[in-house]
C-alpha cells in the first residue's frame, strides 16, 4: 500500500514537472524563433547564435575586485636590493610665533557712551564743581529705566547720598549725587 501511495506520488509529480517544462520548452523555442527573425533582420548570421553566442561574452571581473589595476611605470627603473630605503618621515611643524601681548578680547554688549545723553554725563564729569542740594528743593532722579520728580529730605554730603520722596507715591528713596540732577 505505501510503494502503491508512493508510486502514484511520483507519477503526479512526474507529469507536473512534464506540463511545466514542456510549456519552459515551447517558450524557449518561441523565442528562439524570434530571436532567429530579429538576428536575419539586422543581418547577423543566426547559424548556431544560440550556442556560439555565450563564450564570445568577456568575463566579468568578480564584484571583490572592482579596482582598476595601475599600469606598470615604464620609465622607472628597479631599485637595487642594496640600495637602503628611507622612510617618509614627517617634517616636524615649526613653533607658531607667539605674541608679546595678551590676546584682544571682543567686546560684547553696548558701548560704554552709547546710553548716556550729554545732560546726563555733565554732573559726573565736572567733579571740581560739585551739586548742592538743599531741603526741600525740587529734584528729578534716575531709578531703573526711569526718572522721577521728587524732593530733597536729606543730604549725606560724606557719602555724596541724597534722601529724596517721590511726588507720585512719596516713597523716599537714597540716591547717590550723579543719580539725581536739580529739576
């Protein structure tokens, strides 16, 4: 019984095989036939193309060594085997020269004049001739970004301080002499 399932499994496979090559086969010779027509048509002679046709290709180079050989140099001559021969050496870089001084820094940020007005420069650049407040006097002083009316309650005259009360809130604030100018 199994040499019987045995024997018809063969005989299935045996003609599958047969059907499938035998259509490979008719192909093939299709295209044979065709390739017969189109070598006659550009006038190559179609004798035994198909059994000629592979040893005329040239051989491919194998993918490992895709580099292109160097020609040998013809004008060269060989070295001796008693001649020494001396390995490159690198040239050792030279010290760059150094500077005398200390590299220049960049600057970062504004100017240093650049947010000052002449108006308010003037106080601190004439220290020879320095402001007097008195009590009571009105007087217009730099805060942050700004600048406030106020009067003088106090003058610290060793500290070069005035003590001043805001007119908006009357908040009193100590501020040095080049922060406030007369109003």
């Amino acid at each position: 019984m199994q040499s019987d399932m045995k024997s018809i499994i063969q005989a299935a496979v045996a003609e599958a095989v047969e059907k499938t090559l035998g259509r490979q086969l008719e192909l093939q010779e299709r295209q044979l036939e065709q390739l017969g027509k189109i070598a006659q048509f550009l006038g190559i002679e179609s004798g035994s193309a198909h059994s000629a046709s592979a040893p005329k290709r040239a051989p491919v180079p194998s993918p490992a060594s895709k580099r292109i050989p160097a020609p040998a140099p013809t004008s060269t001559p060989k070295r001796t085997p008693s001649v020494p021969v001396r390995k490159y050496v690198r040239p050792e870089a030279a010290p760059k020269p150094t500077r005398a001084g200390p590299a220049p820094q960049k600057s970062r940020g504004r100017p240093r004049a650049a947010g000052r007005t002449a108006t308010a420069a003037a106080p601190s650049s004439s220290p020879e001739a320095p402001v007097s407040f008195a009590v009571g006097q009105e007087v217009r002083y730099k805060q942050g970004r700004g600048a406030f009316n106020a009067t003088v309650k106090a003058v610290d005259e060793k500290a070069k301080t005035v003590t001043v009360a805001r007119v908006s809130d009357g908040k009193q604030v100590v501020r040095p002499f080049d922060k406030v100018t007369p109003a």
